[in-house]
C-alpha cells in the first residue's frame, strides 16, 4: 500500500460508508432513496448523490429511476468490503504525513515513516477483512438502526408526513469530483 495513491480517510470515505451500510440495512423489496438515507444519517442529499454516483460507476449499487427509485446493493452483502467502498470514492487510509511519497522530512523520509507506512497497511488489511454483512451482524449496529428508524417515524408523524422519501437516483451527479 505504497505510493501516491494514498490518501487520509476523510469525511467522504466515512459517509459513504455509512451510506453504504444504511442502504444494506434497509434492503427489501424496493429500492432505498437518497433521502431516507439523508435523513436517517444526516448527511446532505447533493453530497450523498455525489458519493452514489462513485459506487454505482464502481459497481456497488444499482440504481433505479422515477417515481419509488431509489437504491440497492449490487451485490451479496458478504462480498462488499469496507475498503472497497472507501476506495470507490478515491479514498483510502493512510497514515504517513507524506501520503507514501517519502518526502515527510526536508530530505526524504522522516525517521518514523515505517512505522505510520505499517500501520497503513494494516488497517487495509483489517479494512478488507470486513464486508458489509459483518457489520450488520453486530447487535450493536443493529441497535443503532433501530432507533434511527424510530426517529425517522417520529419525525414523520411531527411532520404529519410530509417526509415522502423521495430524491432518488436522479443522475444529477456527473462531474461532481
């Protein structure tokens, strides 16, 4: 995992893994919008749209158009590993200061650049090793999940439904990043 490909995990990489794994919580019979996914995780709706355009280009997500559109997993759940995910929105995580370019010091390594190049590397490999339907197992995530849905239909209900779930795929994305 060397080389100028590297780059520190950000907030894109973090959300569209969350999004990712709200999408696969919330497989079913239809497709998942964008805007059930916004408002359960309270991330934006153009900045969703933007990650969703990378992981359909990538072949994580299917998208469907019109009227009940929206999202789903391309894929069985065991297959999408996290890292992939954070790699289909150009990210990956990298601890050195120098992104793996070696020029951390004013000539050429720092003497610690090893030591933050390993632990690059293994939190890739752990990364790898973990697919979205591991993360659903957890009881944990599972837990979490259920009191976003509750909030969401409490917000509905104050709403008096106004929260239609629309803002699915909508191909508005293209030239974003």
């Amino acid at each position: 995992m060397g080389g100028a490909d590297q780059m520190k995990l950000t907030t894109k990489g973090r959300y569209a893994v969350t999004a990712m794994l709200d999408l696969a919580l919330h497989a079913g019979e239809r497709p998942v919008s964008l805007a059930e996914i916004s408002t359960r995780q309270e991330i934006s709706l153009s900045y969703l749209e933007q990650l969703f355009s990378r992981l359909r280009r990538n072949g994580l997500v299917t998208s469907t158009r019109g009227p009940g559109g929206g999202y789903r997993v391309a894929r069985p759940l065991a297959a999408v590993a996290v890292a992939e995910i954070i790699g289909a929105v150009n990210e990956s995580v990298d601890a050195t200061q120098c992104a793996g370019r070696e020029n951390c010091h004013s000539h050429g390594r720092c003497l610690t650049h090893d030591l933050w190049e390993g632990l690059s590397e293994q939190i890739e490999e752990f990364l790898s090793g973990v697919s979205l339907q591991d993360l659903i197992d957890r009881q944990r995530v599972k837990s979490v999940s259920a009191r976003q849905d509750r909030v969401l239909l409490e917000r509905r209900s104050i709403e008096g439904g106004t929260a239609s779930g629309t803002g699915g795929a909508t191909g508005t994305t293209a030239g974003m990043f």
